[in-house]
C-alpha cells in the first residue's frame, strides 16, 4: 500500500470487518448488531482514511458497494441500474442541512446571488428496499437491493403483498422498474405480536426486521400471514417512460400508474426549506403510523440530479438526514448480575416500564463495573433510556438533579449469584468473573464442552447437542459426572440411538487414561492453553504439586507472568474447584506423575526478560526461543520482578515502564552478549 503507515492500514481493515459482520447481521440476517449511529461512525471513519489514504480505497472496500449480500436460496436478479444507498448526514442537527446545501450550491457554482436551490424532502422509511420490474404493465419481478448490483429475487413473496399492484394502472410502458420501501406499520407490528403471544410463539423485536424477515420467507405462504404494506419513491431501468422534469413530478407520475406514494413529500427551498421540513417532520413523527429514521433531501431537477452525478455508491444528489436516538426517562429499579457461559459477570438494569421507540424497555445491559461508574448510576436514580438506531436500548445517563436521598451504589457482588464461588477481576481487565468453572450452573455447559474436546480428554461424541441435553435433563452437573452415565441413561435421550449411546459409553471410558498436561487443559482455567498446561505439567511434575504451588511457584514457569499465576493460583483456591478435581480422580480419571522437569543451567537461569520493539536481526521468536535455551523466561509485562527489558526500534509503553521501576535495559547487541556470558558454577 506504498507510503500508508501501517497503524492506518491495520485500522481500516479492522473497520472494514466491523462494517462487513454489521452489513451480514443487518442485510442478511435482519438482525441488527450494531446502532445506526455505531454503524455510520465507522463508516465515515473508514472513508476518512481513504481520503486521507486513497491506496486504502480498494474495490471490495464497504465504502465503494453497497452493504447487503444476495443470500443463496434466492435467485440472483442483476439490476440493470445499480440500486445505490444514499449517503448520511454526519450529525442530526440543522448544521447538516446547510452543509448539503451549501455543497450542493458550490459543485453547481451558484454565486450568493442565484435562487435558492429547490429540493424535493422525503421520508426516511425504516423498512426493506425492493425494486419492482413491471413489463408491459404486469408485474414479472421484485427484487431486494443486495449489494446494490445483485438482489435476490422475491417475486412470489412480494405478490403476496396487497399494496403492490400486480398490474400498473392506465397505459403503463414496456418496461418500468419502480424502487421503493416495503414496510410494516406499528399498529399491524402489535397486533402480530399479540397473535404470536397467543399461540405461545416468539415475540418479534420491530417493524424493519419482521418486515425483511417476512419478505425473505422460503414459503410465500408465510410472508402472505404478514401485513406487509409499499411505498414507491424512484425508477431505476425503464423503456418508453417519459421521465418528468423534477422528483416532486415523478412521484406524482408513480401514483398515477396505481403504485401507492407516501403524500408527506414536499417541495422546499434553500437551507431554510430542508431545516423547516426536518424539523417539522421530526415533531410529529409519533403521529405518523409507521416508523421513520429521518429524512431525505433530493435536489429537486432530475436534469441537475443528472448533472452533479453519482460517487461510487451514492448520488450526490441527495442526503439522507437522520433524528437523533429517540430517549426517554424512567426510574433505575435495581441492577442485577447475570452470569455469561465464559463466567463474565454482567450488570443489567432493571427499568420501570418505558415505552421508547415502539418498544416497552424493561431490561438494559450495562456492560461492567467502570462503566456504571462512569455515568455515575445509582439504583433508584431518574435515568435516560435510549433506543439507538431504533433497535438497541441504552441507559445514557443519569438526571442527578432527581435523585432520591435513599438512591445506592451498585456494587459488584464478591460472590458468584449462581455458585457461590469467588468473583475476581484480573489486573488490567474490566470484565469480573466466576471462578467456579467446574461447578458454576451458568457455565456448566461450556466447561463440559471444554472438558470433553478433542486436546483436552478427547470424549468423541459429547458434543453441544448432547451436553445440552444432559444439563438442562438435570443429568449431568460436573465434568464427573459424566463417568456415572449408564448405557440405558444416554439411549434414552431424543435423537441418540444404543449404538450411539455404546459409542459415547466407550469413547468416556478410554478418557479415563490421558496425561498431565491434557488433564490440566480440561480444567478450563482462565488463560491456560495447551503450551501452557504442557510447561505447568513439566515444570511441577504432579497435579498435587501445581495446587499447592504459590503465585511466586507458578511465576517461575516458562510464560507463566503475573495474571496468569493469578488466575492459576485463584483457580485451585476455590474449594469448588478442588472439590471438583478430587471426583474425577475419584471417578477413576488417572494419568503418569514424574519428577519435576528441570532444564540444564544456563546463563539466564533465574532471570526475567520482557521483550518490546522490533530487534534489528531477530524475530520475536528467536528472541524467545535465545533466551529460554539459555534457562530464561519471557515475561509478557513488566514488574519488580523483570530482570531486563529487551528493547528493539519502536518499542511501546514497556520501555516506559521499565524505566520507570528502574529495570535495566538492553538492545539486541546486550541480550547476545548476556547468552553468551560463561556460567559461575562454583
């Protein structure tokens, strides 16, 4: 990529997945991960870099296509005009009118004293982008935008849909492709979900999505059961049309054939039109019986549209203009603590019932200890809750100025809620955790998962379908107990046949005999990977050795630095885990035990090295591999108890530290010179 420095090409393609998984989640699975307001900051940050970079604005790049993927059981429709996304306004205040306007005037060289620009303003729909292919009059066609070149053809879904007209009113042309929103009203929304509620179904999240979801149906059947409904807004291909002069002309021109136009279109004039109609629009967007995100600027001349042209994915002729999050306040009831399958504990906000966006909010994530801080959240507190991008609930903030004497701090429990073990957060992490894997219920089912993977005990069969039979059956609670299954037990289970159950039987027998090191891995100890697992195995020989060992025991294996002696130590602490350890030995889990493993002494015997920068002749790995040939250690951090630091060109905050504690320094001349030393064996 030339001259672009590596921090901006690592963080454009960072910003690219962040924006090719939220297109996939959004376009793909009608399921948004990200907020539109996540989702258009780092969309203008990557076009940012581009801009400043352009060796970075590649032809796969999310900034030059648009987001969506035809998804495979659907045939690819190629739109013979590309279906283009609009561009979005940067912010939600009036300053983004003006600055459409103002660019718009400087690319058409208006001096001060020309006429206000005529715009035709729209809204913004929350529903599906469909184009609609009629030939002669009758429609043959619809198709999702895709990526904007290639869609998905949905024509049976859509015909099922009584607001798009199966034949064009009047005398249509040979060939008209009409572009338009298909969405779902709110009052329809809630009269599904009360029918889903009914019959005991799930419950849909909004209208966008059920909306996507209904059309993307493999049996039109279904998408018939929906109360989808259109809105017709542009052309793309057509043949024998005559295209009127302006927007405002063409919208009229569209509901004339009998495609349903939304009315609140209007013609305005200037930065002052755009600003009025936004604003005008945005008060009384609750009155309207469908969701909108904002709205849509059009420079009114279709001839002017052609003469400013299009950028690689959008028309500079139009902006779309968004409202800001809708937000709402309620009261902070309590903060419970919910335990994830990894151990992470979450705190989540229990609301007084707000209705925000469409959507009666109860519950909120916070997302840890520091970040209820950071808003200064107290439980019984006036709090704003906010639905970004009309999907994602957020508390915001806090109103101080309400809140009541008796209001309280949360505190993160030190105590697991679902196990009773001890909760710890490691040193530089904002995450607290369990510590009771073997035993906690919440993460019984990953730690069984671990327990029974191929480098761990390798229990062939026991996989996630399985295990989630035997925990919610109330069958299986510890890894132990899995040596208790019977042969009738496991046959009895849906889907699992005598030979598949013998199979599974035989598989949890022969993991009976494993060695030290794949046994310590199995026990799912937070950060122990096999590397390490394999050096603790080594280094103490016997598993009653590594539990007695203290933090300082642990810190002189191989890799072993600070947090993971930690963890290590705070793992086998836990009477829970103990527990659990001694029933698998007692379920008749067994392995060989030998002496400690020492290595030969050598020049760095007893010593600490941390490795930073770049060497000028050595990798990373050869500097590892130097220093442990000779009885070092690397260290991934700096302390007190670091003996050098190795520095190289570019080195990061360890130099830093390292200097600050008063750690001796040394280049790669320095390490090699220290190897080499002879050693004092008297």
């Amino acid at each position: 990529m030339g001259t672009v420095p590596a921090r901006a090409q690592r963080r454009a393609l960072d910003l690219r997945a962040q924006i090719v998984e939220a297109n996939e989640c959004y376009y793909g699975a009608d399921a948004p991960a990200l907020t539109d307001a996540e989702y258009d900051t780092l969309f203008r940050e990557l076009e940012t870099l581009e801009a400043e970079f352009p060796a970075l604005r590649t032809p796969d790049s999310p900034t030059q296509r648009v987001g969506g993927k035809r998804a495979a059981p659907f045939a690819p429709v190629v739109h013979a005009v590309p279906m283009l996304s609009i561009q979005t306004a940067a912010d939600t205040t009036a300053d983004a009118a003006a600055e459409f306007d103002a660019r718009i005037r400087r690319e058409l060289k208006l001096g001060s004293e020309a006429a206000p620009v005529a715009y035709c303003a729209e809204l913004k729909f929350d529903g599906l982008a469909m184009s609609l292919r009629y030939v002669n009059g009758a429609l043959t066609v619809a198709a999702t935008r895709g990526d904007g070149a290639t869609g998905e053809d949905v024509t049976a879904n859509v015909r099922t849909i009584p607001a798009v007209p199966g034949r064009l009113r009047g005398t249509p042309p040979p060939v008209l492709e009409v572009r338009g929103e298909i969405y779902m009203t709110r009052a329809d929304f809630a009269a599904l979900n009360e029918r889903q509620a009914a019959a005991g179904a799930r419950l849909f999240i909004n209208p966008r999505n059920t909306a996507a979801g209904a059309v993307r149906q493999l049996d039109p059947a279904i998408t018939a059961q929906r109360p989808l409904h259109f809105f017709a807004y542009g052309v793309g291909e057509s043949e024998g049309f005559a295209l009127p002069a302006t927007q405002g002309a063409l919208l009229e021109a569209l509901a004339a054939l009998g495609l349903p136009v939304n009315h609140d279109w209007r013609i305005v004039y200037g930065t002052t039109g755009l600003a009025q109609f936004y604003a005008a629009v945005e008060a009384r967007r609750h009155d309207l019986p469908f969701d909108i995100d904002g709205v849509v600027y059009k420079v009114d001349d279709l001839a002017i549209q052609s003469e400013l042209g299009y950028r690689t994915r959008e028309p500079r002729w139009a902006l779309a203009h968004k409202f800001p999050p809708e937000e709402m306040p309620t009261r902070l009831l309590a903060i419970d603590v919910q335990v994830g399958r990894t151990g992470a504990l979450t705190p989540v906000a229990r609301l007084e019932p707000v209705f925000v966006g469409g959507t009666t909010i109860t519950n909120v994530t916070l997302h840890n200890e520091d970040e209820i801080a950071r808003r200064d959240l107290r439980i019984g507190d006036t709090v704003i809750v906010r639905r970004a991008g009309d999907v994602i609930p957020q508390v915001v903030r806090a109103l101080p100025e309400r809140r009541p004497p008796d209001a309280r701090r949360f505190v993160m429990p030190a105590t697991c809620p679902e196990c009773g073990s001890a909760v710890v957060r490691l040193p530089g992490e904002v995450i607290a955790r369990c510590t009771g894997g073997l035993v906690c219920p919440a993460q019984r089912k990953q730690a069984l998962l671990h327990f029974g993977s191929r480098r761990a005990l390798d229990i062939e069969g026991l996989g996630d379908r399985l295990v989630e039979q035997l925990v919610d059956g109330g069958i299986v609670r510890t890894p132990a107990d899995l040596y208790r299954l019977g042969l009738a037990q496991l046959a009895a289970l849906e889907r699992m046949a005598d030979k598949s159950a013998g199979n599974v039987v035989a598989a949890i027998e022969r993991s009976k005999s494993t060695t030290l090191e794949r046994f310590i891995y199995a026990l799912g100890i937070r950060h122990v990977g096999e590397a390490t697992a394999r050096d603790l195995a080594r280094h103490f020989g016997t598993l009653d050795a590594l539990m007695a060992a203290t933090e300082d025991d642990l810190f002189a294996v191989a890799d072993v630095g600070p947090v993971l002696a930690a963890s290590i130590a705070r793992f086998f602490a836990e009477p829970h885990n103990r527990e659990g350890v001694e029933q698998l030995r007692a379920a008749g889990v067994h392995w060989e035990e030998s002496a400690p493993h020492r290595a030969p002494p050598g020049a760095l015997d007893d010593l600490t090295l941390v490795l930073t920068g770049t060497l000028p002749t050595l990798s990373r790995d050869e500097a590892k591999a130097l220093i442990e040939e000779a009885g070092g250690k690397v260290a991934g951090t700096v302390s007190k108890k670091t003996s050098y630091v190795v520095a190289g060109a570019d080195p990061g905050s360890k130099l830093v530290k390292a200097q600050a504690l008063g750690v001796a320094v040394l280049d790669e001349a320095g390490l090699r010179e220290l190897v080499a030393r002879p050693l004092d064996l008297a």
